[in-house]
C-alpha cells in the first residue's frame, strides 16, 4: 500500500503523478477537436483516442483532438466520469508476466451528453471543425436485419427520430440533422468513420445512413451517398470492462484516483482505407496501417478472433470457467480452437500477401490466454444476436457452399442454444444479455420437443434450418451438450478430430 493518498486524476494534478505514469507531453490547452466520437467507451479511449494521443505527444494532430458524445442513458456515467478529469483518463497495458504500464490519455478534450442538449449537438457536428464523426456504437448500434441487410426501423427511438422536425435522440439522427444542415448551407461533409467490430463497417455505415436519411428526405440520402466518405477499417485490441479492482490496483500500485480508466492488452493493430472527404490526422506515423482495400485483414479478423471468442465463451461458461484465460489455457480447448481457426475459419479467407496464417492463429490463443487481462467469458457471451450472424454463419455458409467442415461451427452455434436456456451445467441460472434475449431464450426453451427451435429464427439464421447438411451436425452437437455436458462434448470432438474426422 502506498503511503500517500492517491491524486484525483485532473489537468491540475499531472505534474504530481508517479513518475512512472506517462502523461501528455504536449499543451492540451492548444488541442483542439476536430473529430466527434459517438460512444465514449473502453475500446475507443483504448484505441482511436490512443493513438491521437500518439501523434500529439510527437508534436502533430493538435487539431484533431476529440468531442466526446453519449446518446444513450448510460453514456451519462462516463460523461460526467471525463467531464470531472478535464477529459483525462488512464489506459493500462496488462502484460501477460503481471507488468502493467499505466499512461495518461489526454486527446478527449471536449464532452457532450445529447440528451441534455439536441441542438448543441448537432450544432458541434455541423460545425467546420469537426472533419471526421467516428462511431463505436457496437453491432446493434447500426439497426441492421441480419438476414436482409436492410434498415431495421422498427426501435421507438429510431421511429421518434424518423418524425418530421423531429429533435435527436440516436446517432442517426444526429449525423442526418448535421449532415442536411451542411447541405443546406452549401458546405463540405465530414467523413464518417465507423470503428465497430462488423463486416465492411464503412460500407454497412453508409447504407444504413442513406437509408435513414431517405425516409426522411431523398435528396440528403442523394447528397449523403455522393459527398461523404465512409471508409472501412479492422480494428483490434481486446479490452475487457474496467472491474472496480482494475480502479483500486490503479489506486494502490500508481497512486492515480481515476472515476474510469481503461485496462487492455499490449497488442494493438488498425487496418484502415485512407479515403477521408477532408483529411484525416497523420495516422501511419503512429502505427496504422493505411491500405485501399481493408476486406481481407477484416476477413481474417473476424472469422478467427472473434468467431473464437464465440467459439470459447459458450463451451467455457457452460464447462465452469468465468474467464477467457483460463479457457485457453486448457489444452483441450485450444486444440478446438486450433482447429476451428485452421479447418473452418481460415479456409473462407481470401489471399493474404505476407500474412502467416498459422503464426497469426497461434498469436491469437496466446492473446487470449493472457491471465492480466481476465476478459469475462459474460462479456464475450452478450448480444450474441449481433455478433454470430456477422462472424460465424458467414463461415458456416461460405463452407457449406464449398464442401467444407462445418461440425466445430455448428458446435459453436449449439453452444450458444445451449447457453440461452439460461441455466448451467451445475443448475445455477445464466444472465442471458442481448437485446433480443426474451425471443432467444423461448426458442432455447422449445428445443426438447424441437431441437432446431433456435436455429429457426429467419431474422438471425435465414435458411440453415433448412440445410440437411447444417440441422443434423447441429441437432447432434446439441444432443451432445445436453446428454454429455460441453466438456465430454469437447473431449469426442477431439477424438474424432485426432482419428481424422
């Protein structure tokens, strides 16, 4: 324990922090925000604010801090959390030996909450500073009907905010409002750069913006489709949710007292296409990658990291562990993981100039075995409803169509069913979080009289209920986790894999 108190973390107390706490080497009072970031959470402060913070602390992109917005009624918390810090806040680095860094963020310098007041809002996004609004706003943020790709209108607030002279309440609405004023006036759109883990991000942001904006006014969906820029991205850095022991360890070990810092891994990656409408800060100089076509990192990314944590968070729940690590550190588990990634995933994939795949998938469970980090397994678990249709069914179908394996997959999607019963393998209850939970865990409820009840849902699986081929490798997967249990499951999967089936 340390002997002096801790120092509430403010723009007045940085030059008496622990020398061994890095802070901003430049003059925040010279920053100014030239991007909006809707969805202040863990994995923008840990990512994109990150690496601004980068670029200004080598003395560039002084001008492109950022206006932090929440919309929705939790983003109240880490609104006023950043208000009271001057926008500072600590991102921690969990080594996998137990060495941690701690350094002070400071490219937030502005903070919005849109419900206290629409129209400052819109008035900040439609001003001539604000060249790039960048979104995290996860999968479901994006009101996308997973089997139709179309606009799903159907949320109360989206509906509020389609109503003429309506004043905004989601995201939509507030880029559509800043967006048709700018129109109006004659004057230049900002990029609109979308930083959420779903296929084609750029492009998904897009369609979904026009097809918003088109409900409301054709000629701004027109204007929005020809003028502004939506360029794609990967991006990558698992960071788990702040645990109120990451805010004491941060307290006892660095004498900072932070309302809400950031712990992540020390791996950090960002493929980005560099198509921006009024330029962009100096990104590569602090490590991105600029490319014209980020499809293929994203591929890779998302059927093999993020199809695994489906992969292992499911199995591990129900098998006993609470933590990504300790899943992967189970050699049982690893070799399903292994093999899903080298059998299933990295097969759909296109080309990879210069990538190695096989070292890549080992990267990958050593990533997750990480014991510093403890990401949730019930993190990983939620809304699930958003992140399996856009990571594994792709996979699933992309195989189907090929003559591919498919059995780990199915394995994975029967684990999720299985999971949404909302009880374990020990009768203690699960917490089922997704937004479409009370549709989900009735249809994991029919599954002793059908067992392809969950997997009949046209919103989520579209026809692979009908697929012989996918209902029988399924339908025995689920038999399995409940006859056998998910660790005996794993353990025949194994065999069968170790006798070449």
């Amino acid at each position: 324990m340390r002997d002096s108190p801790p120092l509430p973390l403010r723009e007045e107390t940085l030059g008496r922090l622990d020398h061994r706490v890095a802070r901003p080497a430049y003059d925040r009072s010279t920053v100014t925000a030239g991007i909006v970031h809707f969805g202040v959470g863990g994995f923008h402060r840990a990512h994109e604010a990150m690496y601004l913070d980068t670029l200004m602390n080598g003395g560039q992109a002084l001008d492109w801090g950022v206006c932090g917005v929440g919309v929705l009624p939790q983003d109240r918390r880490i609104i006023d959390t950043l208000t009271a810090q001057d926008g500072l806040y600590t991102l921690v680095l969990k080594h996998p030996d137990g060495h941690r860094e701690a350094r002070v963020i400071g490219s937030i310098v502005e903070m919005m909450f849109g419900p206290d007041d629409p129209a400052a809002v819109v008035a900040r996004l439609a001003d001539d500073r604000t060249r790039i609004v960048s979104l995290t706003i996860t999968e479901g943020g994006y009101l996308v009907n997973q089997v139709t790709g179309e606009l799903d209108d159907s949320d109360p607030a989206t509906q509020a905010d389609l109503a003429p002279a309506a004043t905004p309440r989601t995201v939509f609405g507030f880029l559509a409002a800043a967006l048709d004023l700018r129109r109006r006036e004659g004057r230049p759109p900002f990029t609109v750069l979308s930083c959420d883990n779903l296929p084609d991000n750029g492009d998904v942001a897009r369609r979904m913006l026009c097809a918003f904006a088109r409900r409301r006014d054709a000629a701004l969906a027109d204007w929005i489709q020809a003028e502004v820029a939506f360029p794609n991205c990967m991006v990558d850095r698992i960071t788990p949710a702040t645990a109120d022991e990451d805010v004491e360890a941060l307290r006892d070990d660095f004498g900072v007292a932070d309302g809400w810092p950031v712990v992540c891994e020390p791996f950090t990656q960002w493929v980005l296409e560099d198509r921006f409408t009024q330029g962009r800060p100096p990104l590569h100089d602090a490590g991105v990658q600029l490319v014209d076509d980020v499809v293929p990192y994203e591929l890779m990314k998302l059927r093999l990291l993020n199809a695994s944590h489906q992969a292992l968070c499911y199995l591990g729940y129900l098998s006993g562990y609470r933590y990504a690590h300790e899943v992967c550190q189970d050699p049982l588990f690893v070799r399903f993981l292994l093999a899903y990634m080298e059998r299933e995933g990295s097969p759909t994939l296109p080309a990879l100039p210069g990538v190695d795949l096989d070292a890549y998938r080992h990267q990958l469970v050593e990533r997750f075995a990480n014991p510093e980090v403890r990401d949730t397994l019930a993190r990983l678990c939620a809304e699930s409803s958003d992140r399996i249709p856009k990571w594994l069914l792709p996979v699933v179908r992309e195989n189907l169509r090929a003559g591919g394996e498919i059995e780990r997959s199915a394995l994975v999607v029967a684990s999720w069913a299985r999971y949404a019963e909302g009880v374990d393998e020990s009768g203690e209850p699960i917490l089922v979080v997704d937004r479409h939970r009370d549709r989900l865990m009735a249809a994991a409820a029919r599954q002793g009289e059908d067992p392809l009840a969950f997997v009949r849902d046209p919103d989520l699986f579209g026809d692979l209920a009908q697929d012989s081929r996918f209902a029988a490798a399924y339908s025995e997967a689920l038999r399995q986790l409940h006859e056998l249990g998910a660790r005996a499951t794993l353990q025949a999967r194994a065999s069968r894999d170790a006798g070449g089936r």
